[in-house]
C-alpha cells in the first residue's frame, strides 16, 4: 500500500491530506491567516491519529509547488524536507495550478473547456496556466498581468473557465461571451494527493537537497518611506 501525506500552503487556507493508493483517507484545512508555520505539522499529526496511521507507515510526502505565497510556499517545503529526512522517503512536487484544474475538471460536462486557474499575484497580475479538461496543459504556468484582449485566441475557439483568488479581479475586464467565472475555488492538498500517486508510480521523486519551490518570479521585499527606531 502506498500512504502519501499531501501538503498545500500557496495561499492562507492551507491544507493537508492523506492517500492511500490514490484514495482519500482524510483531510484537514487551516484557516489562520499567515499561521501556517504553527498550523502545519499539528495538522498532519492529527490528520494521522485521525486516519489511525503512523508516519512509519508513509510512503512519500507530496507538496503543492506553487506558484503561490512566496512564504506559505518556504514553510510547506521545509516542513515536508523535514519529514521526508526523519522518514527517509522521497518528496514529491505537484504543480498547484494543475492540482487546480483537476479540481475543477470533474464538474465540467463539455470536453472541449478549457479551464484557466488564477492565484492573485498582486494588482493586476496573476499565475496562470491553461489546461484541458483531460489535464493536457495548453499554455505553461505564468505571471501575467490581466488585460481585456487575455486569452482572446482561445476565447474566441470556445469556452474558457477562469477559478482561483485570482480570477475575481478579472471578471469586470475579461468579459468575452465564452469566459465563464466559477467563485471560491482555491489550492488542495486533496487534488495534490491524486496527481502524487500518479508521480510516485512513475518514480517522479525530487531532490531533497536541491528542491526549490515553483516562485515564478523573485520575493520582493519595500523599505517603509520613514523608519522610527523608537
């Protein structure tokens, strides 16, 4: 039996999920925003006594490898090298847009759909990708900033189904006849967990010295115009 632990902190509704032949056992989410360093392994310990599992019994840990919150993504990847050193088990990386479109993809009668995750990137930008609804990726994961002619090529051959924190800001610009808006669609550990069976069978496994999460762009960090030391 293959048992994965998924995690997924890209956004501030982090989660956690626990598979077993690519079945759900359990899942649980945390809502305490930028906690998530507090939140993360008690989850998972939880989520094992919940599910009666002991970590000796896991197989791998699968992460959710971003794009998303720059430090939502450093705690979840150095809480699953930590368990994945303890464990000595390999690290599997899930692309988060993807785990996405699977999400959505099981609620989406037309197979000719295309189905576009967005996670907010500040102001006008979003992560994007473009997926079909069998998950074969149309267009790569990228920043872009949102502007009324986006996605027109596709949009004008049919059907486009914009989700993630993301997409709200994009509902009042992108607003050709075939782009459909579906509300409160964020990051799971639970779809994470599917798409980590299919890696491990595969022997997809990461470096656990070298992986690095899927930042797209660098952290940015401001100076405050007047700083008072007392």
């Amino acid at each position: 039996m293959t048992k994965i632990v998924s995690i997924d902190t890209t956004t501030p509704i982090g989660s956690v999920a626990l598979h077993e032949d690519g079945k759900l056992l359990g899942y649980l989410e945390f809502h305490l925003d930028k906690a998530h360093s507090k939140s993360l392994i008690p989850a998972i310990k939880n989520l094992l006594t919940i599910c009666e599992t002991e970590s000796k019994e896991l197989s791998a840990i699968a992460i959710s490898s971003g794009p998303g919150s720059y430090t939502g993504m450093r705690i979840g990847t150095s809480g699953a090298k930590g368990i994945c050193f303890g464990l000595d088990i390999p690290l599997l990386a899930i692309d988060t847009l993807k785990s996405m479109a699977l999400g959505v993809s099981k609620y989406i009668t037309r197979h000719d759909t295309l189905l576009c995750p967005m996670l907010d990137a500040r102001r006008m930008e979003v992560y994007t990708s473009l997926w079909s609804t069998k998950l074969e990726e149309i267009l790569p994961v990228y920043p872009l900033i949102v502007e009324e002619d986006a996605f027109k090529q596709y949009l004008d051959q049919g059907k486009i189904v914009f989700f993630g924190d993301g997409a709200p800001k994009c509902r009042e610009i992108i607003t050709h006849s075939n782009a459909e808006f579906i509300s409160d669609i964020v990051p799971s550990a639970q779809n994470i967990g599917y798409l980590a069976f299919e890696e491990y069978e595969k022997g997809n496994f990461e470096d656990l010295a070298l992986y690095e999460p899927n930042y797209l762009k660098p952290f940015r960090t401001t100076t405050p115009r007047k700083t008072k030391l007392f």
